[in-house]
C-alpha cells in the first residue's frame, strides 16, 4: 500500500509553525475564537505568522489578513497574547475591511521555546 | 503557546487523536486536556474567558473501485479536506498514472479496508460494479464507525446486494446505513457530475444534515 498523502490545513500550519521555530524565526499563531453573523472561516481557523512576515492559513476571507499579521509581529516582540476584534461595528476594522459583515474575534500568541 | 504544546499537537494529528486545547484568553495560561465531551468555544470564567479549542482528525476518504468516477472523485475529495485512498486489486485500474498524489491499495477489499481502520472522520464509497470486488468492502464498511457508507449501483442492483448482505447476517437497521443509489439527486450523468453528487452528500452526512435540509 502506497502511503495514505496528509491533506490536512490544520497540520500544514502548525508544521509550518513549528518549521520556522526550527530554523529560528520567532512566530505567532493566530486562532478565530469567536464569530457573529456570516464570517468566511469557522472558530477554530488558524494561521501561522513567522517574524519576517510569511503566513500560513487563513483566519478570514483576507480580509483582515494583514492586521493580523501585525498584531502577530507585536506579540513576537512583547510576549504577549492579544485579542482582536474585527467587525462592521468597528470602525478600524471596517477600514480593513470585513466585507462580509460579520463580526470575529481571534486570538494572537507568540509561540515560545521553553 | 509552548513549543512543547505545538509538537503535541502535532503529534496528535499525525495519530489521528483527537485532542483539546484550553486557553485562559486573558492570561495566555494554556493546557491539552481530555476531549471527551468538549467543546470548541469561549466560556466566560470567573473575571476571564477560556476558549476550549478541539482539534479533530482530519476526514478521509476510502474510495473502492479504481473507476473514471474515482478519477473525477479523488481530486473534488482532497478539495474538501479529505485524505484520500483509492482501493482496488486490478493493478491496470488502481495506477500511480491513473490517479497521482493519492493512497493506493492493490489489496483485496476487505484486507485493504480493514488495514486502514475506518473511524467515525471515516468516508467509504464502493464505485466497481463488481459485488466480488464492493462486497467485501461494504462488509468491513459497515461493521466500522464510518460516518457515510455508499454504494455506486442501480435501485436494482441495491435490491440485490440488500440479499447478499441479509444472507450475510446484517440486519435492515445496519445495511440501511448504505448510501445506494449513492449521491445526492441532482440529475449527475457524467463520471464528475455523479462524482459531485456523491461529494455533495458525503459532506451533507458529516455535518449530519439530512436530504430535506440540504434541499431546503
């Protein structure tokens, strides 16, 4: 039998995730915890963001994509994790543009070695 | 998050082992814990928020029958997440050629089947024609936890086959979890017209949504 190809988006960020720590990259992992009305990406979407800005994954449509990306960049340099709101509400938001009028909330953590 | 935490997640997923990640959303303090019973989502506790994050094993797709429809079928399968192997002992059907970047088996039905330990994330469709060859394979399919079971073939042929598998010892409650004629009714003649059919109701089961709701 032929060896069964892995097909899986879950595993493909997180191995790229762990991929960029090996090769020293710092990273963030952003994670879609909570949404309202029609959002592209269910709760549980990932993405991986290595600190010379590569991603990995998708944590909306690409809508807010970039924002994200930031916030995962932030968090590498502090340490800290961030909740992110994004939303028709949210003016900043708007301007990055959820166009699907939904509202998510996504967690950003650095991913650390110890 | 740990690194430790991201290589046993890792590892959980490879194992096919489905696993919880609990995060206190305030403070970062994360732990894996038993997934029995949980739930992805936030909860609010006690001045915080914890987000139970369950990580489920990837679906897969068992396809029996080395046919023109498997070929439409294997790449509309991997579109839709699924990991795909494609069963079947005629070495001319089942080739690298015929179908690349997928799992093949030359095995006997049954033996490959069983070989890849359908689960509950479990797909199984049988597409040869050949009871010899389907069979076997509808046997293993629905002694396992497979979510969808579906068998190619006319209402006829599904008469038939509901006596071979009678006179096998299953009961009606088991063989009616037999998909046949297999695929969703939306008029499919062409091998990838049919495929979409059959891809259409394999994700209507796993979301556990019914014919009339998925009409609707």
């Amino acid at each position: 039998m032929t060896v069964l190809p892995e097909n899986d988006d879950v595993l493909a960020v997180l191995d790229r995730a762990a991929g960029w720590l090996d090769t020293g990259q710092p990273v963030a992992l952003a994670t879609v915890v909570q949404t309202w009305g029609s959002s592209p990406r269910p709760v549980g979407s990932q993405m991986a963001i290595s600190g010379d800005g590569r991603f990995e994954g998708s944590v909306s449509g690409g809508c807010v994509e970039g924002a994200v990306v930031e916030a995962g960049q932030a968090a590498m340099a502090d340490g800290k994790p961030r909740l992110l709101t994004f939303g028709v509400s949210d003016g900043e938001a708007w301007a990055v543009g959820l166009a699907c009028g939904g509202t998510v909330r996504i967690y950003v953590e650095p991913v650390t070695a110890s | 998050m740990r690194r430790a935490t991201l290589d046993a997640l890792v590892a959980a997923r490879r194992e096919r082992r489905t696993v919880a990640l609990v995060t206190e959303l305030g403070t970062g303090a994360q732990h894996l814990a038993d997934a029995a019973g949980a739930r992805t989502g936030v909860e609010p506790a006690g001045n915080g928020e914890i987000f139970t994050h369950v990580f489920r094993p990837t679906p897969r797709l068992i396809v029996v029958g080395a046919v023109h429809i498997a070929q439409k079928l294997v790449p509309l399968a991997r579109l839709a997440d699924f990991a795909v192997t494609v069963v079947d002992p005629r070495a001319a059907f089942a080739s690298a050629e015929r179908f690349p970047d997928v799992g093949l088996s030359h095995d006997w039905p049954d033996k490959a089947v069983t070989a890849l330990s359908p689960d509950s994330a479990t797909a199984i469709v049988t597409l040869t024609h050949d009871p010899k060859l389907d069979d076997p394979a509808l046997i293993v399919a629905l002694r396992s936890s497979a979510f969808y079971v579906g068998a190619l073939g006319s209402r006829k042929t599904h008469g038939r086959r509901i006596e071979r598998l009678t006179a096998e010892g299953f009961d009606d409650a088991a063989i009616s979890r037999i998909r046949a004629p297999i695929g969703l009714p939306i008029g499919a003649l062409s091998p990838g017209e049919i495929a979409v059919s059959i891809m259409a109701e394999i994700v209507a089961a796993r979301h556990g949504r019914t014919l009339q709701e998925v009409r609707v």
